[in-house]
C-alpha cells in the first residue's frame, strides 16, 4: 500500500473509538460521480474512516468521461446538485438552465475541494478484484495498479452509465484514423476542421454532438439504428433574478426534491388529454414542445403515457414538426420513428438536431436499410458500399444497469462471483444490495434509478450510511440483506413492467448488450415505493438484514 493510501486509510478514524487494524478501512467508495463522492461525504460525516477510489483522474464520473462537443444535463443544473449544504447551494451559481460538462466537472471540483474530501480519494484506481473474507467480516479490494485496502464496508457507486459499449462490427481494429466513443472523450480537443466524420448511434449523446460538430467537419455522415423523438431541449441563461430567487427558496426547493416522485421541480398536469377538445390539445402541444427537458414527460397530459389515441396524436404533432424542420422528405421520414410512441424510450433533447440535416455536408443513412457490412482501413462499408473517413465517433450508448458492477470481480461468500450470481439478471434489494454479499452496497445501480438520477441514487446512498451507522452502533461486524426481502424485491421489479413505459427493446433492460439477460434494470415502482419501503426497513430496525459479528483478525 502507497504511504498516500495508508495516510487516506487512517485520516479519518473516529476520535476515541477503537480504529482497528492500522491497514483496515471502515468504508471504501468506488466511483467519484455524483453519487460515490456524497456516499464518501455520508461516511466521513458518521465518523468513519474512507477511502474512494476512483479509475479516472478527476470527479465528476460520466461528466468527467462524457466531455463530447456540447455534453451537458437535460435536468435542470439545480435540480442535479448537491442538498445537504445551504451554504454550497448559496455560494455555487449555475450560468445555465442545463449547464454544459466543464461547468459540471468545475463544480463537483468544488465541493470536493470546498468539504476536504479530495484527501480521502485516490485516483487512477480502477477496481479489478473484491473478495469478501467471510472470516474477518471484511472485503480485500484490488485495484489495476496494485493497491490492495482492506475495508469493512465496500460501496460500489459505480453508476448506470459508466461502462461505454461499441457493437461487434468486424474491423474496428483496421481503421487508420481516430475512433472515439462519447464516453470516452480525450481531453485534449479533436480538430474537426476540414474531417470526413462518421458519426454512429443517435441517441442522447449523439444529437448533442451533430449540431455541435455540423459546421466544423467536411462531411458529417450520421449512421442511425432507430429514430428517437428528439425534442428541443430549450435551455437558456440562469438570470440574476432567477440566482436570488433559488437562494431565497433554498428549503422548500430542497424539500419538493426530495420527495418528488421525479426527483424534479416539475408540476404534474391532473388534466387527461381525452377530456379535452382537438383545438386545445393542439395548443397545449405547442406549448410543450417549447417547453423546457423532461417538462415534455413530467407535465405532459396526465394519460399521454397510458392513453394510446393522446399519445399518437402527440407524436403527430412531433412528426409534423420534424417534416417542417427537414427540407428533405425523404430525411426527414427517416428521423420520424416507427416502432412504439413517445417514451417508449429514453427520451434525447437537443439543439438544432433536425436543423442541422439541412446542411449540405450532412448526411443520414438509417441502418436497417443500409447496414453495416464492416469497418475498413479507410472507413465503413455498408450494404450500398464503402465511405471514407478521417474520424469515426461512437455514440452507442453504455452497458446498462449491471454493466459496470459485473466488471469489479466481486466474489461473496464461498467465493460467489457477482457476476455470476447475475447471469439472469440482478437480484437486489431496494437496490443497492444483494444477498450473499454481506457488507456490500451499490446505490445508483440495477432496480433504483428512475427519473432525475442523483434524487434516487442520494435516497439510497443516504439509506446505506445510515444501515452503516445502525451495524456499527448495535455492535456488528456485518449486515447482509435476507435472502427472502431480495427475492421479494427482485419479484416486485420484474412483475411491475405494466408500471414502465419503456419498451423492453431499451437499454434500461440490456436489450442492447449482446448475450445479456433482458430484465428490468429500472424501478418501475417509483421513487414513494422506494421511499416508503426504506422507512418501513428503519422503523422495524432493519429487519430484512441479519446482523453479526466477525471473528477479529489482525492479519
């Protein structure tokens, strides 16, 4: 172990509690997004010694990998950040509605920096093994460059969206020129100038970087698999007025998050569109399309998801816009979607996404008339022929759900792979643990997030401190979830698709994963389920775990 990782292990003891071994953590953190550096603010905050370990270089999790032309949120910049301090939500000013990824990356920089927590983070740390020594209660974890901690606690915060996938098209590997996959964008800027540009995948972060590139390139040839409902994102300035009145209704706007079932601070329409006249309904279609992110679903009609007739006539509506947009007709039917009505899937916003077909540089090719046949030394053939190009940009989104957590090399008891115990799909519990797996925890994963992410995944990471508090206070060693709760969970989740609007085609059940077990990865429940069963597990003092102590060892 590294003197800097030894330092990071001991900092953080409690005063005049027994730290044990001077090697043995109380909590280790894997992932410094959203998510993992508040798990490691809980933890610090309890009085437990912590250590995150995070595989890049800098916070910020996919808005430290995801920094593509023109990445950003489509929630609202306040709505994603931090609640637990009035004064970083006071001192830190959004410059937009939905700020862009060197803003997000500066801020979680900041609070970081602002709450010491930098100290207690190594990075560069990717996690290739966690073996649980049922003996001693305890987890060895392993990272790619050699640094092994042993933790009591192991939080795996390593988020939904975090292992990028590329599909198994033959000759990736033959290509001359640049390849880059959003999720894993250089640092340093590519120059587009003057570059013939493939761009394959259009789904959220692919309409971002269209526009954004569309006047740079020589040639931009987008590569489409389906056509997805592509809404204007409308994002616009936070003005001083708007910064005084956030500061102002700091408590109640932080109330209304954390119990919204959206984890927004949208207003749910009691209007059904059936109960309304054509003329009115065509208004208020206007309206949303001008309206501000996810404002498209969440104060939508209040049956556009359930009504068959509403929602068909609101894709109508998006269609003829589409067709008003795209001078070319034949372009535009092809940016039109076919299979299934709006948020059916996960809806991308953009900017200037249809417009930018009217430019002459370019170009659509929908994939199910022209696939891919193989990527060549010089570009991509497809069933028409080949193209050439400089660049090749792989928007094709990410290992849902399981993805990053079946690639830690967790093993529980008797030497059980997590990825193997989730070959049919993930057994959870609440979501964030799983049975056979004691003292391991992973909020942000597989059956918690729906909805404004950080919302979810901080009711469950504030849900795992204060179970982490509980053992240690009740004088135990270990909490392992019951295998009856997981299964009863697991149940709930995969028996609840009338509750979800999304198509099991989708990523959010692993639809895209070649091999991958197609389950629900989502909560079709909703975030007053989650939250009701949390305080339902605390009221009756974490019944659904058992408790025990480990035999102490001092190896």
């Amino acid at each position: 172990m590294s003197e800097s990782t030894k330092a990071a292990a001991t900092a953080h003891a409690t005063p005049g509690r027994q730290a044990g071994p001077a090697d043995l953590l109380d909590v280790v953190v894997v992932g410094a997004g959203v998510t993992g550096i508040y798990q490691l603010y809980r933890a610090r905050e309890s009085g437990f010694s912590a250590t995150l370990l995070e595989a890049g270089s800098g916070v910020g999790g996919v808005w430290y990998w995801n920094r593509y032309p023109e990445a950003r949120f489509d929630s609202e910049s306040y709505t994603y950040g931090y609640l637990f301090s009035k004064e970083l939500w006071e001192e830190w000013e959004w410059s937009e509605q939905y700020a862009g990824q060197p803003e997000i990356e500066r801020y979680f920089n900041h609070v970081v920096d602002r709450f010491d927590l930098r100290r207690d983070i190594v990075f560069d740390a990717r996690v290739t093994s966690a073996v649980f020594d049922e003996a001693a209660g305890t987890w060895s974890v392993s990272t790619e460059n050699g640094t092994t901690l042993r933790t009591r606690f192991l939080v795996a915060a390593t988020g939904n969206l975090s292992v990028p996938f590329i599909p198994p098209i033959a000759g990736r590997a033959d290509f001359r020129g640049e390849q880059h996959h959003t999720s894993r964008w250089p640092k340093e800027p590519i120059d587009f100038t003057g570059k013939r540009v493939a761009l394959i995948g259009t789904g959220s972060s692919g309409v971002q970087v269209v526009p954004a590139i569309a006047d740079e390139v020589a040639s931009l040839t987008v590569y489409q698999q389906k056509a997805d409902w592509v809404t204007p994102l409308n994002n616009r300035p936070v003005t001083p007025e708007e910064q005084a009145r956030l500061r102002a209704d700091f408590e109640r706007i932080r109330d209304t998050l954390n119990t919204s079932p959206s984890g927004f601070l949208h207003t749910i329409n009691p209007v059904n569109g059936a109960d309304v006249g054509p003329e009115e309904r065509q208004r208020f279609y206007e309206k949303i399309w001008n309206s501000p992110g996810f404002t498209k679903l969440t104060e939508h009609y209040r049956d556009m998801t359930s009504n068959p007739s509403v929602n068909a006539e609101w894709c109508e509506f998006m269609a003829g816009k589409i067709r008003g947009i795209v001078q070319d007709p034949g372009t535009a039917e092809k940016l039109i979607p076919e299979d299934g009505g709006y948020g059916a899937r996960r809806p991308p916003f953009g900017t200037g996404y249809y417009e930018a077909y009217n430019k002459p540089n370019v170009s659509l090719v929908s994939l199910p008339e022209e696939p891919i046949v193989r990527i060549t030394e010089t570009g991509i053939e497809t069933s028409a022929g080949p193209r050439e190009f400089d660049i090749i940009i792989w928007g094709t989104g990410y290992d849902f759900g399981t993805g990053a957590l079946n690639r830690l090399g967790v093993r529980g008891r008797q030497g059980l792979a997590l990825k193997e115990y989730w070959a049919d799909g993930p057994a959870t519990y609440l979501g964030v643990a799983t049975a056979g797996f004691p003292n391991f925890f992973f909020p942000g994963g597989p059956h918690g997030a729906l909805g404004n992410n950080p919302r979810y995944a901080g009711d469950q990471a504030d849900f795992v401190a204060e179970a982490l508090v509980h053992t240690r206070d009740c004088g135990y060693d270990v909490i392992e979830v019951k295998a009856a709760a997981e299964q009863e969970w697991t149940d709930l989740m995969n028996n609840s698709d009338s509750l979800s609007i999304f198509q099991r085609g989708s990523y959010f059940y692993g639809a895209n994963i070649p091999g991958k077990a197609v389950r629900q990865l989502l909560n079709p429940t909703g975030r007053w389920k989650l939250q009701e069963l949390i305080r339902e597990v605390k009221r009756y003092d974490y019944a659904t775990f058992a408790f025990s102590k480990a035999d102490e060892r001092d190896d």
